[in-house]
C-alpha cells in the first residue's frame, strides 16, 4: 500500500510539472490565472452500507485552454479522498459550455484509486465521468454542483462502481 501512495505522488507531481511548465519558444504572461476547483459532497451514495464524506482539489491551467468544434477544452487534474481513506488521484480532459452566467462541463478522467478502508471497486484504475453545472458567482469564482460515476469498465474480477455527488467552488488564481 506504501509503494501505491508514493507511487501516486510521483503521478501527481508529474502531471503537476507538466501542466504548468513554460517552454523556452514561447513567452508567456506568468499572471495567467489558475483555476482549483474545491470540493465536498458524499462518495457513493447510493450504496447504504460503504457511503462516505468525500473532499478534494481540482486544478485547470488557463494556458492550455483550447477552442474546438466541441466547446472549450482543457486538461485537468485532480485529487480526493474519502472519510474512509480511499483515494482517488486523476488527470483527464474537461469541455466547458458558458450559457451565460451559467456553465454546463462534462469531464472524464482515468486515475488510480486506492482502497483505504472503502468501497472495494474492483481495479487499480478507474474512469470517472462527471458532469457539473456552476454559476458565475463574483469575478473569478464560481459556485457549482457535480455528479459522477466511478466505474473500472470491467478491467477488474468485478465492477461495482461508485455514484458521487459534490458541491465545488471555483476561483482563479
């Protein structure tokens, strides 16, 4: 379990370095904010008997924003745990549709989940997609609720998956 936990570290400093490194070609305004999506709510709630608090951080680079045909796109990264110890360490892709004051942003994410003292859900790796409606809230911030599923697409012996809600706040920084 140690090697598991330093193992998930490593990945997130990783994904950490790469998601703000500067290349040397390219000048780049260092004030371009960062969004970290905070977040609280309830792990699993639909299974009576493993449901758990569950708190977490999310992190959005600005810089690597990019328009397509499918809304605005970005890269994300993210950590939670639950109050029975099991974590959850992912990076993914999010699309983000602005209609008006109000933002609808779909999301999936693979990661790695550890156990703790939880919901045993199968698999080392597991897919999250989660879809999340905020409103704009003052310059900068946001207030939101999301829902997810946690799901190890059968690479597992058994895939019971796990259905999230949470209550996010965003800010720029």
């Amino acid at each position: 379990m140690r090697n598991i936990f330093l193992n998930l570290i490593c990945f997130a400093l990783i994904i950490s370095f790469y998601t703000t490194s500067i290349k040397s070609d390219e000048v780049k305004d260092l004030t371009d904010p960062h969004e970290y999506n905070f977040f609280t709510g309830m792990f699993d709630f639909s299974d009576n008997y493993r449901k758990s608090a569950i708190i977490g951080i999310q992190h959005n680079n600005e810089n690597l924003y990019r328009n397509t045909f499918l809304g605005t796109i970005s890269p994300v990264t993210g950590f939670l745990v639950t109050g029975d110890a099991a974590t959850y360490l992912y990076t993914g892709v999010q699309a983000e549709y602005n209609l008006g004051k109000i933002n609808l942003t779909p999301s999936f994410t693979p990661g790695l989940y550890g156990q703790g003292d939880g919901k045993d859900l199968g698999h080392l790796v597991e897919f999250k997609t989660e879809l999340q409606l905020s409103f704009d809230l003052f310059k900068d911030s946001e207030l939101g609720f999301s829902y997810n599923h946690l799901s190890n697409a059968d690479l597992g012996d058994k895939n019971p998956g796990a259905n999230s809600y949470m209550f996010n706040f965003m800010k720029k920084f």
